[in-house]
RNA sequence: GCAGGGGUGGCAGAGCUUGGCCAAAUGCGACGGGCUUAGGACCCGUUCCCUUUAGAGGGUGCGAGAGUUCAAAUCUCUCCCCCUGCACCA
C-alpha cells in the first residue's frame, strides 16, 4: 500500500529544500496566477481546495510549459465577520465556541480570540499550513493579510486614484433600516434571515379640485392612469396633511412617517378621512374630476396610503367598487373603461389564461372581472384570492398587453408604462419612492419593523459612461473559462452601476474622505494582485507602511516620476524602488485570475473595472477561471448544512494528491465535483497499479517493435497531443482523462495483448508521469524516481509528441482487432445453433480482410450518397459487377454513411498475424487470417473496409 | 420581476456551435460470467421495448407543445420547471 502522506511530506521538503516555488523575473515569459483570497474566520474546507489547486495545477503547467510562473498567496479580513465572530466569543456564544472545537481549536486558543486580531493570526496560520500540506505551490514570501498596514497604504492611494478620476460620487442610496437601531439592516440582521427587497414605486398626483393639496396615488402600473375612476383611501385609518419638499399632500400617518427617512417630510396637521372622501380629485393626465372612495383593501403603511382605483384593469378596485356599490354607498356614475388589451394575433396571447377571445364571447369587457372569473370568484372573494388575480393579471398584460388608448396606442404595455412614468415625472406630476416589496413584513431581530431609509453615502460610480465604454471594448480581449461565462460577465458589467463603497463598522482600511468609515470589503480587494509582484521586496528591505506615500505607488505601478526623486520623499532606497518597479512590470504583464462561480457578479467585475481605471493597458486582466463548487458524497457542502470538511483533516485522512486529482479533474470547469469514497478508493487503486507497473519493467525486455508496440507509441503521442489541446482551453476532465485513466486502460490492454517491450512501456510511464505532475504533483514525483529519474518531475519540461510515432493504422487495427472479437464470438454462437453443426466441437474461424479498393469505394459513398456514381468512377475497381455487389448493400442506409479512417489491408494483415494466436486463445478455435482476394470463403465478398469477414468452419 | 445558465437513459454527465456514423460517449450502479481462500481488486458480457439461426430490422425516445427539413437531442417559436445573482453580504 502507498503510504500517501509520507509520500506527501518527503516531496513537499524536497520542493521547498529546492525552492521551486519562489520565483524571481528572469528571460522567460512571464505569469501570474493569483486566486481569490479566502476569508480568515474559517479554516478551508475541501470546497475551497478545488479553485486553489486548479489554479495550482494551470500554474504547474504552464510552467512545464516553458513560462516562469508565479503562485502567490494572500488573506482577506476586511468586513464584519472576524469582528462579529470575536464578539460573539466575548459574550460565550456557545453555537460559535461549539464550532470552533469542531474545528479542533484548543480551549485557550478560542479564549484568545476575543481579540479580532488574534482570529486572523490563528487563521491565517491555519490556512497557510493547510495550503502546504495540499502541496499548493505558493511563494509564501508574498503573503499578506488585507488589514495589514501596507494593504492599507494601496487602498488609500486606489482611492485617491479614483477620486481623481471623478468616478468617487457623494450619493444617497435606499437601504433597510431599523429605526430603534438606528442602522442599515441586510438580510442577516433580519428574523428568520428574510432579504428586505426594495422596489421603486410611482407616485402619481392629482391634484385636490378644491385646495393646493395633492392625492399622491402610489402605483406599479402608471399607465392605467388613462382608466382611472376614482381614488381609494382607507377610511378607516388616519390621514394627515403633509408638507413634502415643500408641497402639501394628503397621506396615511403611517406613510408620512416611513417617507420621513426617505423625502423631506413634515406633518401639518391630522385630517379626517370622512373629510378626505367629500374631495374631489383631478387626474392629471385626462383631467377628469375624479371622487374620492373608500377602498377597503388600502394598507394604510404601504406607499402613502392613497390610491389611484383602476376598476378595469385591477381585481381589488373592481372588488372594492362592486362592493360600496351593493352596500348602497352613494356611487358617482363611472365607467371601466379597458385601455389593455391582449394582442390576439399574437401566438403568445393563447397562452394566457383569460383569453382574449373568451372574454369576447363571453361579452366581458373589463379584464378585472375575466380573471375574477377565470379564478372561479366574484367580487365578494377572499383577499389571497383577489391578490393571486391580481398577480394574474398584472404578469399577462405585462407580457402581451398592448395599449389601446392614449399617446402611446398601439405600444407594449410594459414599454408604454416606462415612457409614461418618465414623461408624467418630468411634467412634476408624479415621483419615484422606495418600498419593501416583500409580501410579509420584515423586522429586524430587534423585533421592530425594517422601513427603507435613504442614506447618505459615498459611490463608486461603475455606471460612468466612460469607464464602462472602457470596460465594454477591452472585454472581448479577456480570456475567459469556461466560455460560457463570458455571457454573464458580459451582462453583468453592462448591469453594474453605482456601488457603495463605505461602511460604518468592519476591519480594512478607513475610508479616506470620512475616517470615521471603512472602505466596504469588496471595493477593497480589486487591485490588490499588483502587491504580490513587489511586497517580499518591501519586507526583504524593512520598508516601513508609513514609507509608502502615494509617489511610491504611481512610481511602481504606473512608471510616474523616477526612483530618485521618489527616495527623496519617502526614504526608500532607490534601488529597492527600482526593483520593485521592475518586478511590477515584469509580473503584471501575464495574468490569470482564479475563483469559486460565486464571484463572477461582484470580485470579477469590480477587478476588472479598477484595472481599467487605474493602470494602463499592459496591466490589464488578461485571463479569468471560475470553477464551480464541490459536492460531498451526493450533497452541496455548506456552512448550514454543517458538512464542510476542514481541509487540513481531509487531507490527512484522504490524501492530497487523491483529493486534488478528484476535485481538480473530476470534472469540467463549470460542473460540481463529486467527492465520494468510491471515487478515493478508485484513484488509490489505480495510483497502486500505475506503481506496480515500474516494478514490471524489471522482468521486461527491449525488442523490435511489434503491431502492438507501435500501437502504444502511437496512442502515447496522440495522447500527449491531445491533452496539450485539452489543457490550452482548461478542459481538464478531457485532458485528465486521456492522460491517467485511458492510459492505465492502454497499459492493461497492451498486457492483455502480450505486449512486453521495456523500451515502449517505459517512455509511456515516464511521460504519464510528467503528465500526471501538475494534478498529482506528489504523486508524480513518486513515479518519477521509481522510474530512476533524479531530478524533480515538477522542475520537468511538458513531454512532445512525435508526429511519426502517431499512426493511424496502428490504432484503427487495434480497434479493429478488438471489434472482431465480439463479431466472432457472435458468429460463433450464431453457427453454432444451425442443425447441421449441432454436436460438431471444433472451429477453425477465418479472418478474412476486404480488399483494399472497398476502402475508396466506401468513402465515396458517403462522400457523394450515390451508387451509380461510384460504380461509373474511374480507378476505384476495374470489376465493375464486383464493384455494383459491394455499393448496392448499402442502398438503404446511404444517407446514414460516414468515411471510416483507412487503414492499409497489408498493415492490418500483418496485424490480425501477429494477434492471430492471441485471438485464438480468446475465442477458444483456430484462426486464420487471409485475403478476401485469396480466398475461397464463401462469406470473403462480405468483407467490408474496416471490419474483416468471419467464416466458422466446424468439424 | 430582471439578468445569466440549465432540463438528455436507474444516477452522474458528454453530445447541441457545424441537423444525418445517436438508442445517444464516458463513469457509477444493476445483472450474468470469469479470476480468486475471499473480495470493496481485476477481466469479459448485458443493461428502453419488440422481432431475428451471421455482423440485422422495427417501435418508442433526449422537460412539454408546435414548426422548419428527406432527416431534429441538435435549428425556430411558445410554454413549464430548476439553478445562480439582484448590492451594505463576504
């Protein structure tokens, strides 16, 4: 048995002995892999592994490739999480404490971790130890953590970057707000984790017929304002006269109160309902005077608590009008008038579930009440069941809904509803708030209820026009896999807009326009890559945090100004700041950036627009690499679920390089791996033969190359070729595949096939084990000097194919062979149930191998679908009789032909010779081999290209 | 709702760009056989249904429906469903 981690620890010491990993610019093309930091209040869990060592292996093989490549490593910290976590261990939480010893913390280690700081030194180290056992090459010079001084110093100058460049904006923002915690509540401060959802709603104004107050009739469908009969308030709550910068409104108490946190807000004096409802209101679109009704239905804590009532078209104002009508409320005359209709011409309009056609029939003019009917209910119904026609109504005719009436006749409804919103708040007759939309109400864990507060806050405005047009035109330069992706990076940059940046709590950086805040801790990790290039100069060099002034920056990262002036100012050797510019150069020219999916929408945008605006073009990303996630056993690995695998245990119990290969190769890019036990044992066995197929080249010889050896040659190179191919465009399943698992099945078939030729197995070996090093890098190793090599398989140069040893006849005559196994085994039991070879034990089977011209003859074939004009074709076969017989058999399934690869007849005779005894023993007969010209077979003229006639002769 | 990605055999997962070697690779599972003291190791075969005494034929089939085509898992349209993101969360 392989003694996995002892193999592990022997050749993590001999790497680091040898320093391979700490790298240093010299004549060869340079590359950078990075992969996103991970956050330090966990250790790693097996999950995490997947995007390290996939990063591991593409810096591995690049490097084998020629490259000198460089694998740095950093720590994230910035945010609330370690401050939070520490807090929680200063009050005793038990649920932290308790997962803590889960992850085998000691006792006085989670006691020192009331101390935020300490939580990342113990992290920290945790994750560093856990990388090197999985024997990710890391230049582990470089390391840092974001909330160190020197991090600190960049971000600082990042910013002042983008101040400068005007892309810094002062700004107010919707966010959920707890007014008894006076702060902005996120879906964890929330109970039961419900994500407060803010929605933009309109507000449109009539105007009162007999005052300067206004009706702020609060609507998600401002278009239906051409159908409007009346406005709703609940008579039933209070309203107040509010002035709202500087106008006076009338609207429920409870609304004058929420839209305090969002407008300028200031309650008059209180007004009664009964008082409300005598008004009169003015549509401001139709100028029709409008009464002022009782809507049963209004929420007086939604919106502003008043309502535009569009009978027609929304099922709860139909509802609430029928009602006050048949309970003899004095009703103003009004008319429903339908403004929306479905397009019926439109194939899609079939799909919807009150059809235009049935209403038509039916005599229904008033959608409301077609989908009160398709529900089965009137007037009278429950309010989930007015909400669930409601919803109904608003999704068709927001699909399909055309507009009948007004400017916009004749447009899509949801076109209709944007332009009229606009035009109606340009004119000042209608204004945008925020809302909750969440059908429950969210509160706080406080147990008061969250409201939306407009905030005062600094943007990154990623929404310039400029910077993105900058953005837009570089994409497509971007490497990015898998493919797929692109679509969505695409979208997502187009989609990105302005972006808080400061936070009032967290670790990081200070804010550097408002010290009292902290830079949020995504906006502060983008650029950070750059300070792998140079930061073990800076620590080599006792360069002081205080040192690094904003010239330092703009020297190193942007060539501005020149090391002398720049040591003048900080006091930075000139020499010290020439090399760390020349290491920035050197490094950031070539970049591969490496993560988990769950970043496309936020790191990955942000990485690139912060590159786009800070540095010049040559620093640009030049690659990006999203894996997805790591399943375990059959189920997502989560924190929630509590089936992470700490990464320092799995690869004790598992083993790193079985790990590694399982998540790494076990999939494409854009696919979860599957890590079960059934895969480890696998990988354990077939890691096991590949071992005990060095110790059989002992009992092995040189000796002429045979079919069978030329074979293994040949599937050697195509290998090599193929994987090279596969690996270029990371598809490392593909590669993976070929390069261990296909080749332990060619190693198994070339021993079931007598092949022994120590020559042929040991390049095959030598070169699976190159192959194997950037996956299984400890692994390979271990094969690597079993084979007698001495020097270390990861310093190794990726193996060339040879373009000669790759033969076509080789490898389609092995298919062949193995193909006419089956065909006689078939054959045999076929023949051996006719009567008259009943009883009969012997078998001589004759292996009879078409004739060379039926191979052009098929090809043509498939090529041109047409018998005649094969047999008509010059130069294929002189017996035209003979050529008709073979091209007719194919009549009925011409279309279906495809070329087969040719193989030469003399090649695969010799071949079938060669295995001839072998073949033999398989199907328990004797076996000839002849030509379908020299025989006498009955069953020679159905040879056919590729597949040798078999005649069972008993006796 | 908006945006992006998906839906393939018992399961996982290729194929879809460029329609036809596709009843659909590969792996797992299941079944039968071999090798073995034994086996979770390895080897061979079978694994949608029906017919077939020579390498075959027919049917059904890739979320649902419709269309284009001599021909559709693959192209077009519609619908349904699933996943991810939607920002104070790292």
């Amino acid at each position: 048995m392989i003694n996995h981690r002892e193999i592990e620890k022997k050749w993590q010491a001999a790497w680091e002995a040898a320093k391979v990993y700490e790298m240093e610019p010299d004549e060869r093309k340079p590359l950078l892999v990075t992969a996103a930091f991970p956050y330090v209040n966990t250790p790693l869990h097996i999950g995490h592994l997947r995007t390290y060592c996939t990063a591991d292996l593409y810096a591995r093989y690049m490097r084998m490739n020629g490259m000198n490549v460089l694998f740095p490593f950093a720590l994230h910290a910035s945010g609330t999480p370690v401050l939070a976590m520490s807090k929680r261990i200063r009050s005793k939480d038990k649920e932290i404490i308790e997962n803590l010893k889960n992850f085998n913390v000691p006792d006085e280690e989670i006691a020192r971790m009331e101390d935020p700081l300490y939580i990342i030194k113990f992290f920290s180290n945790r994750i560093e130890e856990g990388m090197k056992a999985a024997g990710v090459g890391v230049d582990w010079r470089r390391k840092f953590v974001s909330t160190d001084p020197i991090f600190s110093k960049m971000v600082e100058w990042q910013f002042g970057k983008l101040k400068e460049l005007g892309y810094l904006e002062k700004g107010v923002h919707p966010v959920g707000w707890c007014t008894n915690d006076n702060g902005a509540v996120g879906q964890h401060d929330t109970l039961h984790d419900a994500h407060p959802t803010i929605d933009t709603i309109t507000v449109i104004n009539f105007k009162d017929q007999d005052s300067d107050a206004t009706f702020p009739c609060a609507t998600y469908r401002p278009e239906t304002i051409y159908a409007v009969t009346n406005v709703f308030i609940n008579q039933n709550h209070r309203y107040v006269i509010a002035e709202i910068s500087g106008k006076r409104f009338y609207v429920s108490k409870d609304a004058a109160e929420a839209l305090s946190l969002q407008l300028d807000v200031k309650v008059i004096s209180e007004v009664q309902p009964s008082e409300l409802l005598s008004k009169k209101a003015i549509n401001p679109v139709t100028k029709e005077v409008v009464p002022v009704l009782p809507g049963f239905f209004v929420k007086p804590d939604f919106g502003t608590g008043v309502v535009m009532s569009v009978p027609s078209h929304a099922p709860f104002d139909y509802a609430a009008l029928e009602r006050l009508s048949a309970s003899g409320y004095p009703m103003p005359k009004m008319e429903y008038r339908k403004i929306i209709g479905l397009d019926k011409k439109d194939a899609q309009a079939k799909s919807a579930t009150a059809k235009p056609e049935d209403q038509e029939q039916a005599g229904i003019d008033v959608p409301s009440l077609a989908y009160l009917k398709v529900l089965d209910i009137d007037a009278n119904a429950d309010e989930d069941l007015l909400e669930e026609a409601t919803k109904l109504i608003y999704r068709e005719e927001s699909r399909w809904g055309v507009m009948l009436v007004g400017e916009h006749k004749g447009m899509e409804e949801s076109k209709a509803r944007e332009l009229i919103k606009k035009e109606l708040q340009e004119r000042g007759d209608a204004f945008s708030i925020y809302i909750l939309s969440n059908p429950e109400p969210i509160y706080c864990r406080c147990g008061y209820r969250v409201v939306v507060k407009v905030v005062d806050q600094w943007f990154i405005n990623y929404g310039n026009a400029n910077w993105k047009e900058s953005v837009r035109s570089y994409l497509p330069s971007i490497l990015v896999y898998p493919k797929k992706l692109r679509a969505a990076l695409e979208s997502a940059s187009e989609w990105i807009d302005l972006r808080a940046t400061e936070r009032a709590q967290g670790l990081g950086t200070k804010f550097p326009f408002d010290k009292s805040h902290i830079i949020e801790s995504l906006s502060d990790s983008t650029i950070y890559p750059t300070l792998y290039t140079y930061i073990h100069i800076l620590y080599s060099n006792g360069v002081k945090p205080e040192q690094l002034l904003p010239q330092f920056f703009d020297f190193v990262l942007l060539g501005l100004s020149d090391a002398e002036s720049v040591s003048k100012a900080t006091g930075i050797d000139t020499l010290v700041l020439k090399k760390c510019r020349e290491s920035a150069q050197y490094w950031y020219q070539n970049t591969s950036r490496h993560s988990g999916a769950d970043l496309i929408y936020n790191h990955y945008i942000m990485y690139i627009y912060n590159h786009v605006a800070i540095f010049p073009k040559d620093f640009w990303p030049k690659k990006i690499i999203v894996n997805a996630m790591v399943n375990y056993e059959g189920e997502k690995m989560s924190k929630s679920l509590g089936n992470t695998v700490p990464f320092n245990e799995a690869i004790e119990r598992f083993g790193a390089d079985h790990l590694r290969f399982i998540e790494v190769t076990g999939s494409e890019l854009d696919t979860n791996t599957e890590f079960s036990q059934s895969a480890l044992s696998s990988i354990i066995s077939k890691n096991q033969f590949l071992l005990d197929a060095v110790l059989k080249l002992e009992s092995m010889e040189s000796a002429e190359l045979a079919h069978i050896d030329y074979w293994l040659y040949s599937r050697l190179n195509s290998k090599i070729r193929a994987a090279k191919e596969a690996l270029d465009e990371l598809l490392l399943r593909v590669a993976y595949t070929e390069i261990y698992y296909n080749s332990i099945s060619e190693l198994k078939w070339y021993a079931e096939r007598g092949g022994a030729n120590l020559l042929a197995v040991r390049e095959f070996l030598d070169k699976v084990a190159l192959m194997l090093a950037p996956a299984m890098p400890h692994f390979a190793e271990e094969l690597w000097h079993a084979m007698g090599n001495t020097t270390l398989v990861v310093k190794e140069q990726w193996p060339q194919f040879n373009e000669k040893d790759i033969s076509q006849d080789a490898e389609e005559a092995e298919k062949i062979i193995k193909a006419t196994i089956d065909d006689i085994s078939k054959a045999v039991s076929i023949t051996s149930n006719i009567s008259s070879n009943k009883g009969k034990k012997e078998k001589l089977v004759k292996i009879i191998i078409a004739d060379e011209w039926k191979t052009p003859a098929y090809n043509l074939l498939a090529e041109k679908k047409s018998i005649s004009e094969v047999i008509n074709a010059q130069g294929i076969c002189d017996d035209k009789e003979k050529l008709s017989g073979f091209a007719s058999q194919f009549s009925k399934r011409l279309m279906a032909l495809e070329p087969i690869i040719p193989v030469s007849a003399a090649y695969l005779t010799n071949a079938f010779n060669q295995a001839k005894d072998w073949i033999a023993g398989k199907v328990d007969a004797r076996v000839e081999v002849e030509a379908e010209s020299q025989s006498k077979s009955a069953r020679a003229s159905r040879a056919l290209p590729n597949r040798p006639s078999i005649d069972v002769v008993w006796s």
